[in-house]
C-alpha cells in the first residue's frame, strides 16, 4: 500500500513536471519577449544584489578590522556582536520575518508550495540585515542571502511582467542559481545547484532558461565589479574583456594512488559532514525552542557569545577571507586547521541558531579546507594542496548533498581543470556516506524549523 502511494506520488509529480515544461514552451512561442526581459532582469538583479551584499560587509568588516588595531578585541567584538545582532534582528522582526535564516531552506519551501513571502521587501531586508550580522562578525557566507534575494528579484521581475505560475517557480530557482554563480563567480555552479539542489529536474526548456540566467548574473557580475576600485578584480576589463581570474592560484597534483587517500577523506569528511549538519539543526531547534518570539533579544545574545568566543582567537580568525586564504594557501600549521575545524563547527551552529541572515556553504568550504589540510598534511608527498579543495567540494556535497555543484565551487576558486578529478572522487564519497544515514540535505531538513511555525 504504501509502495503504491509512492509510485503515486512520484507520477503526479513527474505529471506536474510535464506540465510545466508545456506551459514554458508555451509561454516561449507567445511571449518570448516577455522571457528574455525577465532572464536579463532577473541576472542582472541577482549580480547587483550580491556585489552589494559583498561590498556591504567587506566595509563593515573593514571598519571593525580597524578599530580592532586600537582598542581590545574583548571588548570591540562582543560590543560588535551584540549591537549587530540587536539591529539585524530588529529590521527582520520588524520589517521581513521571511528574511531570517540561511535563505537557502525559503527558496526550496516556496518551490515545494509552502507560504514564503517572495518580494523585493524581503530581498532588501535581506540584504541590509545581512551586512549587518556578518560584517559585525557572525561567521555565516553571503551565498544564502545571495540565493534568496536573486529568488526575490526573479519573482517580482515574473509578477510584474505576468508571466505564468509555472514560470514563476522555475525563474525563482534560477534567480537562486543566478545568486550563487555571482557571489562565487561560478555560473556552471549556480546553473547545476538550480537544477540539483532546487528544481530536481533535466528538461532542456528549463535548462536553457536556467542556465542562460545564471550566465547573465555571472557576466554582469564580473562587469559591475570591473567598474570598482580595482578594474581587473572582477575577470573583467574594456580594453581586453574577459579573462580568468581564480581565487587561489596553486599548484596541484595528482597522481593514482591519490586515488585512494581521496576516497579516505571523503569517508572522514562525509561523517563529519553528516555530525555537523545534525548539531546545526539541533542548535536551531533549540533555540527556537528557549527564545520562541523573541527574535531579537536572540541574535543580540547569540552575536555577544560569538564575539566574546573570537576575541580569544588569533587575528586570523577575526577575518573569514584571511581564514580561508591562509588555509587554502597552505601559509599555516596544522594545529591552527585544528582550531579552525573546532571553532567554526561550534560558531557556525551557534549563528544559525540565532536565526541570522547568513549562509553556511562559505564556513563550509573553510571547514572542509581545513580537514583537507590537516589530512594531507599526513602525506604531503602525493596531494597538499588537491587535499584542501578537495576537502572543500567534499564538506558542502556531505551537507547539501549536491556533489556535482560542490565540485564546481570548489573549481570555482582554482579555475584549474586539474582540480576537478580529485575533488570528484571526494565529493562522490562523501555524499554517499552522509546519505547512508540520511537523504535530505542539511537545508532540506531546516524547511521545518526555518519556516514551518
């Protein structure tokens, strides 16, 4: 019976897919002008959005980073923390409660019909209270907040040209895809997470629709960023147009018997993949459970603790880019990838617990990076640096689940085509280890928590 209600449910849902991909066709044939402008709109507005978002923390974080050459650590953080924390929680409690969270989980629950406000109020809330938390040091990625507000702008772009219920729920994916490719400049990363991670789906009508959005975000992102302080930060310039500008410029190697220490660390990391996912959920379950309404006086609380627990650290720590840097560049010890696995595993679940605008898929890449280095510096003759981003890709693919789309962020820093191989085979493993002991990924189990009250 029950195997039978399932193969039910798996047809309707397949039927509903069909349906869709008819009505976009559709939609294609008649009002294909109508879909070209919201695709360009919908890239565009997820490229501002996210270079906004970056450049709003990177001030914040510049000017605590100053004073911090001043004053006392222990005293500037929490005071950073708790003041962050007390304003960010305000303008969401205030102005977009569907602001809170990773944005992640609210993109996936509206496209599996539950109630998500998606509007240009909540991406803007986002936005705003977001540089706040994270510039004020909670230790979060601004790839969530980037996934809902490009979903934001894709829906009120799809609403105020009428497009069709159907093509509202692809764009939103897309505009979430779209966020990702601009904030990592991976627009085959974003592409393969709307399609993995969002839409479950492999319709060419919706491929294309998905992949030129998360092309136009990814362009326009590099152009945006062209006309900033530094003209070739972006990958971009008018005299000589694109180019390819990677994060971390490292060798790498790899050789066969690599093959088998890969596999070693994505069994490692899939388990811890697995461990931590579980404590962010159980952190965010209890304190949804201890504060309830009271959103505020819980970020402000949450943003003390976490600036009270840096100001102990070293320098490094107070800067997530420089953690990540040193980490990814090797320019550290493996006693400090220790603290850093330590510290951010607990931190990270202490700010989700707040319910801040914040993403995890950055603490991720740092985490697993980390546990790459700490691994490969066991056996630093056959992989260093291949140990690291494929520990990186091997982290985000045990938590959400999505393999192909860790593998091409972690290239996304490297831009070598060397390092897709290994970092694979990890992200193979590590997925089919976390998935032994459950099939949703990290984001699809805080649907409940972050959204269903």
């Amino acid at each position: 019976m029950i195997q039978k209600s399932g193969n039910q449910l798996k047809e309707s849902i397949k039927q509903k897919s069909s349906s869709s991909a008819k009505s976009i066709k559709k939609l294609l044939k008649q009002r294909s002008f109508v879909v070209v402008i919201a695709l360009i709109l919908t890239g565009l507005g997820a490229s501002i959005t996210s270079i906004s978002f970056k450049t709003g923390i990177y001030f914040i974080n510049y000017w605590r980073l100053n004073i911090l050459e001043q004053f006392s650590p222990h005293l500037i953080l929490p005071i950073f923390g708790l003041v962050g924390g007390a304003l960010s929680g305000w303008l969401i409690k205030n102005f977009a409660p569907a602001a809170k969270g990773s944005g992640v989980s609210q993109i996936m629950g509206f496209l599996r019909h539950k109630r998500v406000p998606m509007n240009i109020k909540v991406g803007l809330i986002k936005l705003i209270s977001g540089i706040i938390a994270i510039g004020s040091g909670f230790p979060l990625g601004p790839e969530g907040p980037s996934v809902q507000m490009g979903g934001s702008v894709a829906w009120q772009m799809a609403k105020w040209l009428r497009a069709p219920i159907a093509f509202r729920r692809v764009i939103v994916a897309a505009g979430g895809g779209a966020g990702i490719a601009a904030v990592f400049s991976a627009p085959l990363g974003g592409f393969i997470y709307a399609i993995e991670e969002l839409l479950n789906s492999a319709r060419p009508v919706i491929l294309l629709l998905v992949i030129v959005t998360t092309f136009i975000a990814d362009s326009s992102a590099l152009i945006i960023q062209s006309l900033g302080i530094n003209p070739k930060a972006g990958g971009f310039d008018f005299q000589s147009g694109f180019s390819i500008e990677p994060t971390f410029k490292i060798d790498f190697s790899f050789l066969p018997i690599d093959f088998f220490y890969l596999v070693f660390l994505g069994i490692i990391i899939g388990l811890l993949a697995e461990l931590y996912s579980k404590y962010v959920l159980m952190m965010q379950t209890l304190g949804k459970q201890l504060y309830k309404n009271k959103f505020v006086l819980k970020m402000s609380i949450c943003g003390l603790i976490l600036g009270g627990i840096y100001s102990f650290l070293p320098n490094s720590f107070h800067n997530p880019d420089q953690l990540q840097k040193i980490i990814a560049t090797q320019n550290t010890d493996i006693g400090l990838a220790i603290l850093a696995v330590f510290v951010l595993f607990i931190t990270t679940g202490l700010a989700a617990a707040s319910g801040a605008p914040g993403g995890l898929f950055y603490p991720m890449l740092t985490l697993g990076g980390a546990i790459g280095l700490i691994i490969g510096g066991l056996i630093p003759e056959h992989a260093p640096s291949t140990y690291i981003f494929a520990g990186m890709g091997a982290f985000v693919a045990g938590c959400s689940r999505t393999p192909i789309t860790a593998m091409f962020l972690a290239f996304a820093l490297t831009k070598d085509l060397i390092i897709l191989k290994p970092v694979l085979i990890s992200c193979i493993t590590s997925f089919l280890v976390a998935r032994t002991f459950n099939q949703e990924s990290i984001y699809e189990r805080q649907i409940g928590i972050e959204i269903d009250d």
